[in-house]
C-alpha cells in the first residue's frame, strides 16, 4: 500500500527539511478512509520479513526474479524492524520513508506483523485462516482472491484502481470475473501463470481455458487425471500442453499458495484497533518533524470515530 501512495501521491509532499513524505502521508489516507468506512474492531500491517523467499525460489527460480535489485540499484536496507522491500528495488524516495512509516504506526498503535521466511501474503492468509470474526483483506495484489470465502465471511477490499475506487471481491464477485469459484483460484492462476510475479504459468493455456478446464474437472489434480484419459474430453492440444509442463505444474501451487498456518507470535487482542494514539506526544512529534499534517489529522479523526 505504500508503493501505492508513492507512485499516487505527488512528491511535492515534504517534511520541512526537505525528506519526502508523499507515501506516509498517502499510507495514512488510505488507512483514515478505510477506518471511517468499514469501523473495523481491529486492523493489522502485513509485513514482507522476507519478500522473496528461497523456498519459494528453489521450487521456481523465476519466481520475482525480475524484481531483484542489480549492482547499484538503489535498495530499502534491512531497518530494526525488518523492514518489507529489503532487497528488492526501489526509489530513493521511497526507501526513506520506510523507517518513518514504521515509526508512526508503532506511535499510532497499528499491529504491524510478519513472520522471518515468509511474505505479507502469507502473514495476510494466515490471519485470514485461523480468524474467528469477519475479515476485509486490502490489497492491489490478486493473489489474495484465493483467501475469500463466503462461509467464513473473509473478502478482499481490491485496491488496483486506488482505494477510493476499491472493489468488494467475495465468490460472485470472481465467478463473474474469472468463471471460477474462488476455492480454485490458485489452480486457475497456476494454470494462467503471472508475469509480475515470474510465473510462466503453462504455454498456450490461458484465463479461458484455464477456467474451462477447472470447470469441467475440478482442480489441478482432477484435471491431470483427466488429460491422462484418452477418454475424456480434454483436446490432444490442451493434454500435450499440460504435458510440457509438468514439472513446473508439480511445484507451483506451492509457490502460488499462500501459507496459512505460520506462527505469527501475536494474539487477535494485541491486533485491536485503538481510538488514539497509543503514544501521542511520539505521533505528535512524529507529525511535526515530518509536516503530515492533514494526513494526521485524519487517520487520528478515523481512530477517534471508532469510540
């Protein structure tokens, strides 16, 4: 989300010595709006302690590749904190704001939680899985649709034409959208695969077929199963093409599948959202140094609305 408020919010937003703050100051709408929208009872930062994972690059070593900072890239450095895009690239700008986004929720109150070898992703299906109470995941990242479940009340607030333009996902919602349940939404992005995030998916299969296949034969298992049957209906084509690929259909749902059982060392009371600052004269000096102004104002007023 901070990327997001980055490249969202001009970088004419600056401390009074010149840092730049349009990603904190952006970050802190986003959260204000969402606050007042939804009054949630708790909120909790997902964190990328590892952004890539090597268990994840073992099984697929394209996997973010493209991502990786080269020789003089500019890098957001390992922070106390452990901070979330170490080691992959980004602006200058934006590196230094990441300690000041770290330091004003911990001022704030907001839980911020990762787990060491694993992604935000896999913090995010985690709590999605074991929580005992309706969940809104915020994200741009489509990967995450594969958390909604109808049953247990969990959808995505999908943030990829900007927060105040977000989409409600629940099962219809990607039904309509892909012509798959979202229970299958890993096997149907195994099968398409994902170029932002170096999955080449299977050649000559994509969102049609893909979803084709998903619903004639159920998931990634049943499917093979079925092209291994001359007696099916599955085209000579689309069997060779599995076929082609069947060493990389073996470990990716691995890589596309988000962890849900991590022990993420926090209770569900210590994610309660707080209705102030759980260290104001630090938010306050926080937003003085770094001229957040309006935007502090409000994510305080959205915190404020919950009491």
């Amino acid at each position: 989300m901070y990327f997001r408020a980055f490249f969202g919010v001009p970088d004419s937003f600056r401390a009074p010595d010149g840092t730049p703050v349009n990603a904190v100051r952006g970050l802190l709408d986003f959260i204000a709006r969402l606050v007042e929208t939804y009054q949630p009872t708790h909120l909790v930062c997902c964190w990328d302690n590892d952004w890539r994972p090597e268990w994840r690059v073992e099984l697929i070593p394209s996997y973010k590749a493209h991502r990786v900072a080269g020789a003089g890239d500019t890098v957001v450095d390992e922070m106390a904190s452990s901070a979330s895009t170490a080691g992959e690239q980004a602006p200058d700008d934006l590196a230094v704001q990441v300690p000041v986004i770290v330091d004003v929720l911990r001022a704030l109150g907001l839980a911020v939680v990762g787990a060491d070898g694993y992604e935000a992703d896999d913090v995010i299906g985690t709590l999605a899985a074991t929580a005992t109470m309706p969940v809104d995941v915020v994200t741009g990242d489509r990967d995450l649709f594969q958390v909604v479940d109808d049953d247990r009340e969990v959808r995505v607030l999908y943030i990829a034409r900007g927060v105040g333009k977000h989409e409600r996902v629940d099962d219809a919602w990607v039904r309509a959208k892909y012509q798959i349940p979202a229970a299958h939404y890993v096997d149907f992005a195994v099968l398409r695969g994902d170029a932002s995030d170096g999955l080449p998916g299977v050649a000559g299969i994509g969102e049609k077929t893909a979803a084709s296949l998903i619903n004639s034969y159920g998931g990634l298992d049943d499917i093979l199963a079925a092209a291994s049957e001359s007696s099916t209906a599955i085209s000579p084509s689309v069997r060779s093409k599995l076929g082609q690929a069947i060493d990389y259909l073996a470990v990716a749902p691995t890589v596309v599948r988000v962890a849900t059982d991590i022990d993420l060392g926090v209770q569900v009371d210590e994610l309660r959202l707080p209705t102030a600052p759980v260290d104001a004269d630090g938010f306050a000096a926080l937003t003085e140094r770094y001229g957040l102004g309006g935007s502090a104002d409000r994510v305080v007023a959205s915190l404020a609305g919950l009491a």
